[in-house]
C-alpha cells in the first residue's frame, strides 16, 4: 500500500501561483501512473489530472488545462503540480493518488493541501 503526503498549499491571489507536492511512500513508485484530485468546498472530490509512470504524457481536465502541469521525479518519489493564473473557483483541498485507468484512484487518501485563492 502507497502512503501519500500532499504539501505547497496556501492562500494565493488570483493571478498568482502555486507548486504542490506529493511524496509518496513504498515500492514501485516509477512504474506506477500517479494524479491529482481536488475537493472544492462543499463539493465532492475531482480529477485534476494525470501524468504517466515515465513522465512522459500527461493530461488534464478541461477547467485546468493550459493553467495546470503535473510533473514527477521518480528518484525522489515525488509529483508536484504547477498552479498558474489561479483563479478563485481553483480554491479546494488537492490531493494526489495512484490511478489506473483514466482517473480512478487505488490508494487510501492522504491529508490533502489547502490552497485558497482569494479575488
């Protein structure tokens, strides 16, 4: 079982930028597809995004798409998520998750990182 630990999150002003971070523990890591979710408030979890077990493709949904980049580094176990031109409907807990498939996660989730922007 993977264990999962988000950091990076904050309070932005729309406009601005984040970097998020997930390291995650256990074995396999470079072999394995990894995403990001998050859970705005009141609202239930969503995909943001996924990158491949290379790092080699990536793809986002479309509320993000061109604002977001998920990139990985396996030697540290760790995947991160650029946040430009946030926007205040951006604001939710983001988590990270091993998937398969397009989007559907396989490990218990972790904290999750707070990010909030304000307009």
């Amino acid at each position: 079982q993977m264990q999962l630990v988000e950091s990076g999150g904050g309070l932005v002003q729309a406009g601005g930028s984040l970097k998020l971070s997930c390291v995650a523990s256990g074995r396999n890591f470079s072999s394995k597809s990894m995403a990001w979710f998050r859970q705005p408030p009141g609202k239930e979890r969503e995909f943001v995004g996924a990158i491949s077990w290379s790092g080699s493709s990536s793809y986002y949904e479309r509320p993000v798409k061109g604002r977001f980049t998920i990139s990985r580094d396996n030697a540290k176990n760790t995947i991160y998520l650029q946040m430009n031109s946030l926007k205040p409907e951006d604001t939710a807990v983001y988590y990270c998750n091993h998937i398969l498939g397009y989007s559907t996660p396989r490990e218990n989730w972790g904290p999750g990182t707070q990010v909030t922007v304000s307009s």
